[in-house]
C-alpha cells in the first residue's frame, strides 16, 4: 500500500478547497453541475457478521429482506471492517484515513484530527448532494456540527430541495449487543437454541445456545427495518434513481467475535444494489458475488468514484466501483486498541485465504475482563466453564496469554483455532503476511506505539497525525523496538535494557514491555527497570512498575502503581488499574489505592478498578 499522505497546503491546491467548514474549490463545485448523478442510500446494522445473514450460506439465519437486495445487487464475500468494534471502525469510514494514523483507533477517544482530512459528507455536500444522517454518529473525534445536512433521528432525505441528489443513512440497532444482555423466555424465542451450531472454541452451554438464538431473532428484527426502508423508497418512486448498499459496522457479537481481531470480529456483510440506469457503475450484474477484498477504508474514495468527483489524495483506500474503480487489493488491514477499560494491541493483516494478527501484547489474555461485554450470559458461562476445568483446549485458548504472531487458513480453519504460525510448512506465507503488515504500519505511520498517556498529553499540542507524520518522530526505531519487545526472544533482553535509557520516551516504553513480556526471564533488567520509576513519562513508571512486580520486586513496582491510579493523566491511571488487575492477588496492598480510585471521574479507571476490588475481596 502507498501512503498517500500529503501536506495541507498540497491538499488544499489538489482539490481547491478553502477549509474542512468551507469548501469553495471549483472542481467539486463543478460536480453539483453534473446531471443524472445517482442516489446513495446506506442501510447500516451494527455488530452482525456474515453469519447471521441467510445469503452467505446460513439457512438457520432468517433475513429475506437482505436476502432478496442480494438476488437484485452485488454480494460482498470479503468486506472487512478495519476494527471489531465500533467508534473506531466509524472513525475510519467517516474520514477515509486508518484510525491508527490519525490517533482514534482507543475507543470512544476525542482526539483531533487536521484539517487536511475532510469528513466524506463536506465533499458530498460541495458537490451538491443533500446529506442525511439517521442517526449515530461516534466517529471519535471531537464532535463537531457541521457535517450533515441532517443528522438526527427524524433525518430524511424527504427534505432535500427538488431535483438534487441524496446521500442518506439509516442505521439499525436491532442487532446491537445490547440486545442479548437480558434473555428472553426461550419459549418466545424464534429461533430454536438446540439447532444453533456453535464455533468449536465455545463449550456447549444453554446460556451460550440461548444467547446464539436470541441473536438470531434480534436479526430477525433488523432486517425487517431494511425491508421497511426500501419499501419507502420504493414508495418515493426512487428506487430506478439510486445505489442502495447495505452493510454492518463489524462483526459480532457473541463471545470472541466483537472487539477481536479474528474473521467473526471483523467480517462484514456487504450487499450492494445498483439499479439499471446506473449499471455501468457496477462491477458486476445483479445477483452476482465477488470475493474482492474490501476494506471499510475504501468506502469514501467509493463514493466520490460513484458520483464522478473528485479523490482526494488524503483518503487511504480506493474505490471499488463507480468510473474509478482500483486494481484489487491484495490484502485488507485491520487493528485492535483500547476497548473500553481494557488495554490491547492487535494489527492484523487478510488476504483471500489466510489471516495473520502481530499481537503487541502478547502477555494479556484475549478475554481480559470488560465491563460491557460481561453482561451477556454467555460470556459469563464461558469464563465459568473455563474456571471449573470443563473447556478443552481449543476452548481454554482465550483465557490464556497470546502467542507473538498468529496465522490461520481461513479456508481450512473458518473459526481460526489452530495457529500455523510455528508450522515450516506455511514459513513463506508467515514472512509474506508479516512483511505485509509492518509494511502498513510504516506506510500510514502508526500512531498506536504511543501509549495512551502520553497520547492525550501530546495531543494537547499538536494532533497526533501531524506529530507522527513528522521527520523527527522516530518511527523506524519505535516499530523496530516493540517488535523486540514483543517476539518472547531472550535474546533480546540485552538490547531491550539498553533501550531502557534511551532518548525517546516511546523507544523506552516499549523497552520496558518487552521486560515485563519476558518476565520472569527477564531479571537482569531489574536494576534498569528501577532507575525507570522515576521516568518524565507516566506510561513508562507502569510498565516498569508492572515489570518489577512480575520479577517479584513488590516492594518496589507496588507502591509506584498505587500512586499513579491518581494520576490526573486518567489513561495513565486507567494503564496502572490494568496492570494491579493482571496482578492478581500479589495487587493486595494497594487495595486502599483501587478504593480511593473507584472515585475517578473517568468511567473507564471507575469500571477496571471496580473489577479489580471486587475480585481482591472475592
């Protein structure tokens, strides 16, 4: 992939546009000019996989409406959101730019983006389309009110002045996670439990089969709301004028499939319906599939190639239909950060049959406690099962620590269970997938090696775009050291105490990781690791503080980690709740300290050390 990162005053000149509010530049302004331009109507869901749906193969799935825009449109076999969770995933579609290049890939973080990336719906609306968003939002980036034409639960593209193009969304929530938090009476359901197929890394339970079941009903309901929107366009009499897509904002959502990086987390249904006036914008006929990647990062560039405007040279993806349709991809990316209170670092790299996922921190486990995700009963059978000793291994995976790199055959493994990554014979495969993904990483110029903390403090001057995309930051060495830091190679240790007093506070956080990583094998750093308790920089007082603990200096690490859940910096503190909670009983005398900080302000720090108390006490 090319970065295709500009200055703004290059941007500006490529495109003519004054500012992200005002947009004058003649070119765009040329498109409103244009005639028989094209509808686009989005129909989004949030949090279903292909799975759910009865056109990818499921006839257990009930969802005739999406079914039959299938029989008249495009299929999508392999659209791929770029996170497996939602705030971040929106971020990405809104901007056309990789959260984890701009610094919103955390969830529910409001860092600012520069003015150079414009929102797709300004360049719509310069254009001269009326823009209509009904009704969720959560792009994490500061909010901002200028955007849409309409964005709100009554928003319609009803209201748009005669004769002038539309762009409208309307998402469904039907099929939120929300919706299996409180179980509804089997014999209400639809969907009969006992018939549900479960993925071989879920043990067999009845909360797990009933929640499988209620997800399907829940489904069910959403696709009912698609087949009422377009019935309302047909009713409007402009279904001959426009492009309906239908698509979900990620995978989801039962245990292992939202908010991680596997296909169940980040694959997508995609249905695309082009009418006939409008066929020769389609990369195919009606009723036909397409296994081309896509990533949800193309879906600006998408649009403008729809409409004949316009891609900016900013946009990080490419238009897979419309009169600028690209080669294909060869690979689709994807990432994980924060979720809610809890920390992780997953990039992950797909292609058409394998996908291969770098874990950057491989001594978390996958099922790292989160608040939200635990008020599902399934997710709660599983963790019971998991500590009576009744999962296999397979099943038990997710409750352990994560291996440095994983590589799964898609087409031979679909659920992605059995790791290839040690295998010699897939070695070329894993060096082709691994180059692939630091290939990304460099290219787009990852902001995600920050830790958090200093994120928000380095925000404050700059956006973290601009800060990572400047000749002084040292990404080479920062990407080079957390990858050190996180292939569990001894050794390494050596070089990663050196790095321990290096310049660079980014270099010296992930210095200290790879300690904590290590640990216990790691014992020579210790004199290293106490000097870094007295770092300028939050994030690296607690990983060496976590570090020390591991290493069985207590006395030590402790005292710093109950000191910096007061942290003002509310991420740092969040990081040193996550590190007294994998710490486990060892985290007893700073109980006073997680007590104190159940008065955080900042809900996030609130719910980890909730857990974490509430567990200390058990």
């Amino acid at each position: 992939m090319k970065n295709k990162e500009i200055s703004r005053r290059n941007f500006l000149k490529s495109v003519g546009l004054a500012s992200s509010a005002m947009m004058a530049g003649s070119i765009i302004s040329a498109c409103s000019k244009k005639k028989d331009r094209p509808n686009i109507l989005w129909l989004t869901s949030e949090d279903n996989s292909p799975t759910y749906v009865g056109c990818y193969g499921n006839p257990f799935a009930t969802t005739p409406n999406i079914d039959r825009l299938a029989t008249e449109g495009i299929l999508y076999e392999n659209a791929f959101s770029t996170a497996p969770v939602c705030a971040p995933t929106r971020s990405t579609i809104i901007t056309g730019v990789y959260p984890t290049s701009m610094g919103t890939q955390h969830m529910r973080s409001t860092n600012a983006i520069p003015d150079s990336i414009i929102l797709y719906p300004l360049l719509l609306r310069q254009a001269g389309y009326y823009c209509t968003n009904n009704h969720k939002e959560d792009y994490n980036i500061p909010k901002r009110t200028d955007v849409w034409d309409e964005s709100s639960k009554k928003a319609t593209y009803k209201n748009r002045k005669p004769g002038q193009p539309f762009f409208a969304i309307f998402n469904f929530t039907e099929s939120h996670e929300h919706v299996i938090h409180k179980s509804i009476p089997t014999k209400e359901l639809r969907h009969d439990p006992a018939k549900v197929k479960l993925p071989p890394y879920l043990p067999d339970t009845p909360e797990i089969r009933h929640d499988w079941a209620q997800y399907y009903d829940k489904v069910e309901d959403m696709d009912k709301r698609v087949g009422q929107a377009l019935a309302e366009l047909e009713k409007e009499g402009l279904a001959e004028d426009t492009i309906v897509f239908y698509y979900s904002d990620h995978g989801g959502v039962l245990p292992r499939s939202k908010r991680f990086c596997f296909d169940t987390g980040l694959q997508v249904p995609m249905v695309v319906r082009f009418p006939k006036k409008y066929q020769h914008l389609a990369p195919g006929k009606p009723g036909t599939r397409t296994d081309r990647l896509v990533s949800f990062v193309d879906l600006p560039s998408t649009l403008l190639s729809l409409i004949d405007a316009p891609i900016p040279q900013f946009l990080q993806g490419s238009a897979f239909s419309g009169k600028e349709q690209a080669k294909p991809r060869e690979y689709v990316y994807s990432f994980r950060g924060r979720m809610d209170e809890r920390y992780d670092m997953v990039r992950t790299v797909r292609d058409k049959k394998f996908r291969y996922r770098k874990n950057f921190m491989p001594h978390r486990i996958y099922g790292q406690h989160v608040w939200y995700l635990w008020k599902a009963p399934a997710m709660r059978s599983w963790e019971k099962m998991y500590k009576e000793g009744k999962c296999n291994k397979i099943q038990s995976l997710f409750w352990q620590p994560k291996p440095a790199e994983e590589l799964h055959d898609i087409t031979a493994d679909p659920w992605e269970v059995h790791n290839l990554a040690d295998d010699p014979a897939h070695k070329e495969t894993l060096l082709r997938m691994r180059r692939a993904c630091r290939d990304w990483i460099m290219d787009v110029r990852d902001t995600g090696f920050i830790p958090e903390g200093l994120m928000l403090d380095w925000a404050k001057q700059k956006t973290l775009y601009e800060i990572v995309h400047s000749a002084d930051y040292p990404l080479d060495r920062i990407v080079e050291t957390a990858y050190l830091a996180t292939d569990r190679n001894p050794e390494h240790l050596d070089e990663l105490i050196k790095r321990l007093g290096d310049d660079h506070p980014v270099v010296r956080y992930w210095a200290a990781t790879g300690c904590l990583v290590l640990a216990p094998k790691s014992k020579a750093a210790i004199p290293e690791l106490e000097t870094r308790l007295s770092d300028d920089i939050g994030d690296v007082r607690v990983t060496s503080a976590e570090a020390l603990c591991k290493l069985g200096e207590t006395k030590i690490g402790l005292p710093v980690l109950a000191n910096e859940l007061a942290n003002t910096n509310t991420k740092v503190a969040l990081h040193a709740a996550n590190s007294l909670e994998c710490l486990g009983d060892a985290a007893k005398p700073a109980l006073k300290a997680l007590e104190a900080a159940q008065k955080n302000p900042d809900h996030y720090v609130q719910r980890a050390v909730n857990y974490t108390v509430e567990k200390l006490k058990a």
